[in-house]
C-alpha cells in the first residue's frame, strides 16, 4: 500500500463516515502537504472498487466516502446537508419481492430535517 492510499484510509476511517473528497484532500495534504488532489481521488476510487470503502452519491452535493461498508441507508438532511447512517433490515428483499427481479444494489438516500435544524418550538 502507498503512503497516499494509507494516509487517505486512516482519514477516513478515524472520521465519521461521510466526507467529501475535498475534505479528505485538506487533512491528507496536513499529513503528506505535496499530496495532489488528483492522488486523492484516485486513490478513493480504487479503494471504491476494492469495497474497502463506499460512495455514497446525493443529488447536488458532491459525493461523500463512508467507511462502513456494511448495509445501511443514509438520511440527509435538507437543511445542512448532514448525512446520518441509518439501519432498516429487510429492504433489499422487500425491494426484490415488490420488483419480482434479483436486485444487485441500489441507492437510497432518504431526506429529512436533522434535530439541530429543527425549529425551535415557540413558548
Ligand atoms: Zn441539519
Ligand atoms: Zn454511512
């Protein structure tokens, strides 16, 4: 493993779970400072592929890497743009029943308003 690939992974896997490329990109560059943002996304696409991470995609917001591979949905919210893990069992079979085809996958993001961006109740 290179130096970039394992600074990148340590990010990541000390993080939360869910930065954007740019936000890994900053940290790396504090570890190795002549990392190049390429390098960065070079590295989370092959670490993509290799499952030893996962992409999460969300409709304009740029992509956000999570360090848990294991099934689980996203909740994100409308407001800040937070994404919370999420764990529903069963899913994917429901998915497959209702569908009546084998399902390889899927991306689910589910939105909702987080507790910090909720409105204060009024007294
Ligand atoms: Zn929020
Ligand atoms: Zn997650």
């Amino acid at each position: 493993m290179t130096k970039q690939k394992q600074a990148i992974l340590n990010i990541i896997k000390k993080s939360d779970g869910h930065m954007t490329a740019e936000e890994i990109y900053m940290k790396a560059k504090k570890e190795l400072p002549s990392i190049a943002i390429g390098t960065v996304y070079r590295n989370l696409g092959l670490m993509t592929d290799a499952g030893e991470i996962r992409r999460i995609a969300i409709p304009n917001s740029p992509d956000r890497y999570d360090k848990s591979t294991k099934p689980h949905e996203h909740l994100v919210c409308q407001k800040c743009g937070t994404v919370y893990d999420t764990f529903v069992t069963g899913l994917k079979e429901f998915l497959q029943q209702q569908a009546g085809v084998e399902i390889t996958g899927y991306d689910l993001n589910l939105k909702f308003i987080c507790d910090k961006c909720k409105p204060k109740n009024h007294i």
